[in-house]
C-alpha cells in the first residue's frame, strides 16, 4: 500500500486514478479546489496548487501523481509545497513534438514548438524540463489520445450520441486519418508498472500499438452502441474541428519502450464498451460543442 497524492482527482483521467489506486487498497490523497463532487475513497486536500500556502505542509507521500500541471508554474509551485518528494509521475503530453520530426515520434527526438498544439506543448516542454532539473528521479508519460471511462471530452461521447439517435455521421475529407488511442486503465496499469520495476529510462510514450483511422474509429463507435453508420464525406472547405473532435493532425507514438514493460494493452472496441456504458449513466457529465449545430446550419 502506498500514501499517494494526485493533483485533481474530480475530472476524468486525474478522477478515474484516484479511484483506481484507492480499490487496489492505496491511501490516495487528492489536491483541488472542491468545486466538484469528491470520489469515496478518497482524501481531500483543499487547495489550488499555484497558491498552496501550508496545505501539504506535514504530509508525507510516497507518490505525487501529477495529472494536471500544465506549465512550468504548476510544477515549481507544487514543488515548493511539498515538505519532501519520493517518487513523482508527472502526465505530460505527446504535443511535445514537433509536427516536422520523422514518424512515429520517439523519446530520444528533441522537444519543440508544434504548430497544431500551440501554446500548450510550450508550456508541457517547459514543466517536463523544470520537472527532470529538481526532480531527476521523476517519470514524464507522454501519452496520445486518451479514453475510457469518465471522460467529459466530446470526443468519442459525440459519435455515441450521433449513433444513438440514428443520424449520419460526417467524416473529415475520405476518414483515412490515423489516430492513437490509450485506454485510461492502462495508464493506470502501466503507473503501477513504473512504481513496481523502477527503469532506468525516465521518459515513456504510450499508446496503443494498433493504430486505427477515422473510418474504423467511427464505425467501432457505432457498433458499440449498436447501429448502423451512414458516414457522410466532407471536403476540406469546411473547418474540421467546426464539426468533428479530433483537429486534422495525424500521429504516431513510437511505444517500444512501454511494450518491453506492458506488452498487453486493452482493445479499442473493449475501451469503446466501457466508455459508451459510462456515457449511458453520466451523459451530464460531458463538456458538449456544437458540433451539431454546425452540421444543421451548413452540412445538410
């Protein structure tokens, strides 16, 4: 059992670790600011983690799983908090790379700005940097798109919803773009992996070793929910993210190094079950666009 601190823990990847490590018998601490409803399981430590004050002072953990720094001031200022630091997981992203690097993307290649990502992969550069300087021991997970359970992006929860109510659904250009996926479960399992083994490598992608396309990612979606998909092709007059979830921006994650640890990885249609029966419960739950109304008003 391990005394364990998670940053976040009330929204989707942040909250579905807090409960997965507090099953599996963890004394699982979560850092927010209380603004939402808390997992059971869990102890909660109130605080915004860029004006801590003295809320961690006096705690001991033997884990920080930091899910939701987004910039070096994250990092630094929870740092500053914190009495003592053992073991650090920081989740950073794979928007650290470059759109211009040879693919698949792999951890040895230099970090950069990459046009799609903006500001964002900066800012998850410059937190992985003052991360490894002040916390060498730390492990930096660079993961692509991740799903599963809880997740509130509209994301795969519009294509459940577009499949539900029987509508057709409108496919970027001819849907041959690839995506990446990794199941939140396995991030979870793969943590564990880290804290077991102790690797001497401190950077890992993740990812799913099968990459599908928009094609298969829609028609798995369907399936899951049990219709049938009328896919309808759009040109690239009209903006992609206006009416789909994904920007087009296709990616690949070299995972070599997370597979010599976890070879195993759950199946997409597997993760998709999960995610669709999750969304069946807690559809108020998922930060929604208007991606339908952009359909309506200039597709149909």
């Amino acid at each position: 059992m391990k005394r364990m601190l998670i940053t976040g823990g009330t929204v989707f990847v942040s909250r579905y670790a807090a409960e997965y490590f507090a099953q599996k018998g963890n004394e699982v601490f979560v850092l927010n600011r209380n603004t939402r409803p808390q997992s059971e399981g869990v102890t909660l430590i109130e605080g915004d983690r860029n004006q801590l004050g003295d809320c961690l002072k006096g705690y001991h953990f033997d884990l920080v799983l930091d899910i939701n720094a987004y910039t070096e001031m994250d990092i630094k200022n929870l740092l500053d908090g914190l009495d003592e630091i053992h073991d650090y997981i920081f989740i950073s992203s794979s928007a650290v790379y470059p759109e211009t690097l040879s693919q698949p993307f792999h951890e040895e290649q230099h970090c950069g700005a990459n046009s799609i990502w903006g500001a964002y992969g900066i800012h998850k550069i410059e937190a992985e940097q003052y991360l490894t300087r002040h916390v060498p021991q730390a492990y930096i997970i660079r993961p692509p798109y991740l799903y599963g359970p809880m997740q509130n992006i509209y994301r795969e929860p519009f294509v459940f919803e577009c499949a539900r109510t029987q509508k057709p659904f409108f496919i970027p250009k001819d849907g041959s773009m690839k995506l990446q996926f990794f199941h939140v479960e396995d991030l979870c399992r793969f943590i564990d992996i880290l804290l077991e083994q102790q690797p001497q490598n401190h950077i890992f992608n993740i990812g799913n070793p099968d990459v599908t396309d928009i094609n298969q990612w829609v028609e798995l979606c369907y399936r899951v929910v049990g219709a049938e998909c009328e896919k309808i092709y759009v040109d690239a007059s009209h903006p992609q993210r206006s009416y789909f979830p994904f920007y087009d921006y296709e990616y690949r994650l070299d995972i070599s190094k997370q597979q010599e640890l976890m070879p195993d990885t759950k199946s997409l249609f597997h993760g998709l079950q999960e995610s669709y029966k999750w969304y069946c419960r807690h559809e108020n739950l998922v930060i929604k666009k208007p991606y339908l109304e952009y359909i309506t008003q200039n597709l149909l």
